[in-house]
C-alpha cells in the first residue's frame, strides 16, 4: 500500500485525473474507487476494505494487480520528465555560444533551479562551468568557480562510490558461494573506503550507497546479538533511506531501487530471528519481486533475499514461508550464465523446493542444469558439493548405482582438500545408512547421530552443504521414510 500511497500524494489534480485515464478506465471499477478514496483519505487496509465492501482474498488480488499498473505508468511518467531536463541541458552549448550573455546567464539559472529539484549533479556541473565563462568579469564568478569544482568533485565521489559497490556486490557473492577469508578482507577494505567516501560530503546519495553496503555487511559478518543491538539504527536509516527514495522519486538509480526498503528489512530481522517482522515484510516482497528481475542490479539484492529464505528456513522451519515466491521465479527469473555467485545461489534455492516437496528426481536435475549452465573448474569445492547433492537425491530415490558413483565422485575428489575429505566422509556414512536401511533395519537414532556429526563444524570442517544445515526436526522424516 505504500508505494500506491506514495505514488497518488506525488501527483497533482490533473496528473490524478490522467493517472486514472490511463490505469483504471472504467469509471465503477473498484480499483478506481480505492484510488480517489485514497487521494482525499489517509486511510488504512481495514477501513479500505469496509468502503470497497471487498473480502481480504479479493482487495489483496486488486492490489497485487494494481500496483504494478500504477508503477509503470508512473515510471514512465518520470522517465519522461528526466528525459526533457536531459535534452534541455544537452542545449546548453548551442544556447551559449548562440546568444547575447544576458539570455544565456537566464537560461542556465532557470535549468539549474530545475536540476538542484531533481538532484542532477552531472548536469549541473556543465551549467556551472557555463555560469563561470560568462560571469568571468563579474563579482560572481568566484562563486560559480567554487560551485563547479564542487560539482566535479562530488560527480566523481559518487562514480567512484557506485564502483565500490558494484565490487562489493561481485565480492560477496563470491564470498557467499565460497567462504573464503580473502573475501572477507577484500570486502572490509571496500566497506571502509565507502566509509571515507562518505565522509567527504554531506550526500543522500554517498548516505543511500554506503547505508546499503553496510546493511548487507553487517548481516553477513555480525552476530545474531551484535544484530539485535542495532535495532533502532537500523529502523532510523530505513526511514531516512525511504525519506529519500521518496523526495528524490525521479532520480534513475533511486528509481531502479526504490522498493529495496522490504528487501532490507527481511534481511535484518531474519537475521536477529524476529519471525514476525519477517514475514511480514515477506509478504511484501511477494508483491513487489517479480517487478524487479529485468533491472541488473537486482541480481544482487534478489540473492540476498533467497540466501535470506534459506536461512530463515533452517531457523523456523516454515516450508509455506519458503515456498511463498517461487512460482513467481519460476514464471519470469533469469540470471545471467557468467554471474556464477547469482546461479549457483538460486539453483541452489530451486534443488531445495524440489527436495522439500519430495521430488529428488527434480532436485538432482536442477543441480545437474545447473553443472551444464556453467563451468565449475576453478571452483572445485563447489563441484564436490553439487555431487555430494545429487548423490543424497539418488539416495532418497533408491538409486543405488548412481548414488554410489556420485559419491565415489566427491571422496577421490575431496582427497585433495583435507577439511573436505572429513565433511564427505561423515555425509557419506549418512547415505551409506540411507541406503542401507532400504534392505536392513538401521536404528533412526543411528541415523540422526550421524546426521548431527555431520551438521557440527567438528565434522563438517569445510561446511559442506551448509545451505542444508536444518533442524533435523525438519529433515528426519525425509531422512527416514524409507527407512519405516
């Protein structure tokens, strides 16, 4: 309901008037109805509801397909005002070099009010830089020289802070797929240059990009305690970052990221294990996903979020939570081949609905795309655990000889890698009985102890399967169906 709410208080009485035209055109129609309510009524859900005279099922179908009517109309909407300043300050040479000063200096001062309203800063310096060649003999041009380097300056403080952060997006998905330190030192590095970068000016946009990096920081690095501590700096930054999305609607990276706030929040109280908050931004996000899988940068903050439903699974065991956005993935997700941290997170996020639905065929096939997709050479830990996997698949299956072969696969691999030869070798006893109990009695209880063995970090050295770390609570009747 926010981004609707935020969308009709931005436009004014005939913007409203077209925006109606254009996303509801039948004048009884209720979700035209919902919007004039809300342009003259600050009103919540539940009274919503009542004046519609809608049951919950049918407001929240009406929203889910509003919403998106009423983003893209307004984006477009944008985009073309963006468009008309870019073309008007695109004339400034022509207007220039073209007319007597005084014409010029009143031209550049009416484009820079515009551009200072829309926070274009590359634009502005090349009117500035304008405003000091003709104001060259007069008082003022002191002031237009320091506002220029100014805008110089600032332009390249935030390129270079937009380059932090697309490294650290590369950086953390390779620290996610492989744990290792060198990552994690690199990605200090880059957080604590952002951090400097930040400092030097007093900037929403240096703010947004730094807040971000350090979010995803800290819910990566920090502990569950460390996390909770954080509570209301946490949820003061959110407000600000949306105070910004907000007054600055028309920037183009604020508009590719500006439902990034549920994204942001489930992140957060997933990690401090506020199950409630979760799901509630959860179900904002169910919303609002599929809108955002054609913009490139989303590629890393939709990882985020699956890594997130991973693990908000191994905490409360909520399959219908973990469930919940994967048809919409299903429908229209792509990730790039050569984004290798990207792929390997969301096939991983898909082989596990198949697992948690039964359907091992399905599982061991996903993993098994995935392998065709891309090539793991340089990556060969992951190769032993993509065939650690699908070994535990055929296992469930009862395929013996391809459980075997797979598992052969893994030890000789393994071999070379002393903490990933005891983390197979502990996994490789739980199949072992897996299989085992389909033709003998094994004792469940054998089972879960080599299960748990398996699950510690004294057994499982190298974290295999870590994304598969679940309360056995949850997995021993997969584990052991067959075995009953």
């Amino acid at each position: 309901m926010q981004i609707i709410h935020n969308i009709i208080r931005d436009l004014s009485r005939d913007g409203f008037s077209e925006l109606l035209k254009n996303v509801t055109p039948q004048k009884d129609s209720k979700g035209r109805m919902m919007l004039e309510i809300l342009k003259v009524q600050d009103v919540g859900e539940k009274e919503l509801l009542q004046k519609l005279d809608m049951t919950p099922g049918a407001f929240y179908t009406l929203k889910s397909r509003l919403t998106p009517k009423l983003v893209q109309y307004y984006t477009t909407l944008n985009e073309n005002r963006i468009r008309l300043l870019r073309e008007e300050a695109a004339r400034i040479s022509f207007v220039v070099l073209n007319n007597e000063r005084m014409i010029s200096v009143s031209f550049l001062k009416e484009l820079e009010k515009k551009l200072i309203a829309y926070d274009m800063s590359s634009e502005l310096a090349v009117v500035y830089k304008q405003l000091v060649r003709l104001n060259r003999f007069d008082d003022s041009y002191e002031e237009y020289e320091r506002a220029y380097q100014k805008h110089i300056a600032f332009s390249l403080a935030v390129s270079k802070a937009e380059d932090l952060l697309y490294e650290y997006i590369y950086l953390l998905g390779y620290y996610h797929i492989t744990g290792e330190k060198t990552y994690r030192e690199q990605l200090d590095d880059l957080l604590e240059e952002l951090e400097n970068t930040f400092n030097l000016y007093e900037s929403h946009r240096l703010y947004t990009i730094f807040q971000i990096v350090r979010h995803y920081h800290r819910c990566t690095f920090l502990s569950t305690e460390e996390l909770k501590k954080l509570e209301l700096e946490v949820e003061e930054m959110m407000r600000k970052l949306d105070d910004i999305f907000s007054l600055y609607d028309l920037d183009p990276f604020y508009a590719v990221i500006h439902n990034l706030i549920p994204f942001l929040n489930f992140e957060y109280y997933v990690r401090i294990h506020n199950q409630i908050k979760a799901d509630y931004y959860l179900e904002e996000i169910s919303i609002q996903i599929e809108f955002q899988f054609k913009a490139h940068l989303w590629g890393f903050f939709i990882t985020q979020f699956l890594l997130s439903l991973i693990y908000k699974l191994k905490i409360d065991g909520n399959l219908e939570s973990f469930f919940k956005p994967a048809e919409k993935f299903r429908m229209g997700y792509f990730v790039e081949q050569n984004e290798i941290s990207h792929l390997v997170i969301f096939f991983r996020y898909k082989a596990l609905q198949s697992f948690y639905k039964k359907n091992y065929s399905q599982a061991a096939l996903d993993i098994n795309n995935l392998l065709n997709i891309a090539n793991f050479k340089t990556l060969p830990r992951l190769s032993i655990e993509f065939r650690l996997f699908q070994a535990f698949m055929y296992a469930q299956q009862g395929d013996e000889e391809l459980y075997l072969k797979l598992s052969a696969s893994a030890k000789r691999k393994a071999a070379e890698f002393q903490d990933m030869a005891i983390s197979v070798k502990n996994f490789t006893k739980v199949l072992f009985l897996l299989n085992k109990g389909r033709h003998n009695h094994v004792s469940s209880d054998k089972l879960k102890k080599y299960w748990e063995r398996f699950d510690s970090e004294e057994g499982n050295p190298a974290g295999l399967l870590g994304f598969m770390h679940l309360q056995f609570e949850l997995v021993e009747s997969l584990l052991t169906e067959q075995l009953t």
